[in-house]
C-alpha cells in the first residue's frame, strides 16, 4: 500500500495512491499512521477493509495538501556519515560504527511545506534520504530478523543548519530540529512495495540543478544493521523513523566554496517508488 496523510477543510485525513495514480480518500476506515495503528496490526486490518470497502472509496479532486506521512512518532533517529563519498566531501572519515543523532519531532511537516530558514542562520542545507519506519517493538533484536520490523519506508529531506551543527559546540541535534526540517512523505510505503531498498534511485535538485543523484547501494551500514544495531541502544517504538544517511553533493561539500540556500530558492528531491518532494525556501518571520 501507498499511504499518506493529508488535509482537507481543516480535518486531517487518510488517503490512499492506488497503482492507476488514483488519490483514494479512505478516511471512512477510521484509521489513522500512528505508533497504536502500527502495533496493533492496523496494516494487515487497513488491508482487509480496502478489500471490502475500496470500490466505494471516493478520488480526491481538490489539490492535495499533504501532511507528514506519519504522526508524531516517538522519535526520529538519523545516521551521519552513512554513504562513503558524503562522509569524503564532508571532510570526515568513514565510520566504523553508525552515527547517530536525533531529530526533534517538532521538526516534521508535509513534503511540500516551505522550508523556513531559521532566525539567524546563514547555513541551512539539503540532504535526501531513504527514511525507515519501524512497524513493531523492537529491543535488542539480531540482524538476521531486523526486516521483520520494518513495516515501510518513505522520502525524508534532512535539512540542517551547518552552523549550528557544527560550529556551535555540543551534539549534532541542534542543526537538525528546527521546525519545517523534517519533511516525510509524500507516501508511507509499505514494506512489502518496495523488491529492494537497498537499490533505489535518491536525488535532489536546487533551482533546477541537479546536486545529489545516487543510490541507497551505497549505504556503508544497510537497512537490516542499522535497525539491529540502534536497538542495542533503545527499544524502537512502532512508528519511530529511522534516517539513513545521505549521499554526497549537500551545500556544505561544493568546491570550492560551500553554498546554501536562501529565501526563494526551490527544493525538489525524490527517491525512485516513494514519491517526490517540492520545498520553497522562506526566512522565518517573527
């Protein structure tokens, strides 16, 4: 199933992308993509309500506004570092273990919301990513079961504040969390869409240039160990969004001298199967 969450007339909503390119509203299902939905099966029910109920399910003709593809989950969990030639322009050695680092969920908002540069920065960037979301309760879980909770995947653009992450002491967070730098969706992609996430096509223009353009192949710890190994050190929720890293050609890795956006320049990224995005840049406005 190809899931999303969107907004009509001040109700958010249910709503389903069928294999025609049809956008269903199934919000008669009573469902809704939150950490409760997710552990009490809600996929497989959602699924067997679509087989009796879809036909009746009526198109959305309006323009879509779409919300984050998933609620408030509990936590968002990034990996640094995760593609060799990111970890290269950056300037950093490739890990020898993931690196982690949170993501405030206050951050999240709809794939096609403006970005808001944050009040004082100078250094606000891209970064396209395969993001993760756990289906189950996972704690200390082995490798070899690690897909067994994932319940699907969606487009994640990590926006960060260079300066901030890096320039101002202390953990990475600080950059990450800002508010609108975390758009997901559009669509919550059930695992069972997707032959193989460590093969998809992710890219990323800005004003029309082509700026990232790589594949998840590239991932130095895959899907299966990062879901094993971040268990080792807190027990992931149903719902929670692990990030995968991104591959190179972010803003602060341009030679020779690093650019970033500013009010009015337009973001559009996509990963093959999980949709597109489209952000405009805004300065934030007391």
């Amino acid at each position: 199933m190809k899931l999303f969450r969107f907004e009509q007339e001040g109700k958010v909503k249910l709503g389903l992308s069928t294999d025609q390119g049809q956008h269903l509203d199934i919000s008669a299902s009573g469902m809704s993509l939150t950490e409760n939905f997710l552990a009490a099966d809600g996929l497989n029910q959602l699924r067997d309500w679509l087989k009796d109920n879809q036909k009746s399910c009526t198109d959305i003709n309006t323009p879509l506004h779409f919300l984050s593809c998933v609620e408030r989950p509990s936590k968002i969990i990034c990996v640094g570092l995760n593609y060799a030639k990111h970890a290269q322009e950056s300037g950093m050695a490739a890990p020898a273990e993931p690196v982690l680092f949170f993501k405030s969920t206050t951050a999240l908002c709809g794939p096609n919301d403006p970005v808001i540069i944050p009040k004082g920065s100078e250094k606000t960037d891209w970064e396209v990513e395969l993001a993760v979301i756990i289906g189950k309760k996972a704690t200390y879980i082995n490798e070899s079961d690690a897909m067994n909770y994932v319940a699907g995947y969606c487009l994640h653009n990590d926006y960060s504040e260079r300066a901030f992450q890096l320039e101002r002491s202390g953990q990475w967070v600080k950059g990450k969390s800002c508010d609108s730098f975390a758009p997901m969706g559009p669509y919550f992609v059930t695992a069972d869409e997707v032959n193989d996430p460590h093969d998809l096509h992710l890219w990323l223009d800005v004003n029309g240039k082509r700026m990232q353009d790589s594949t998840t192949s590239d991932l130095i710890f895959n899907i299966p160990h990062l879901v094993s190994y971040i268990s080792q050190f807190m027990t992931l929720l149903p719902g929670d969004v692990i990030s995968t890293g991104t591959p190179a050609g972010v803003g602060l890795g341009q030679k020779p001298t690093p650019w970033y956006l500013k009010p009015g320049d337009e973001v559009k990224l996509g990963i093959t199967g999980l949709g597109e995005q489209h952000q405009i840049a805004v300065a934030y406005a007391d």
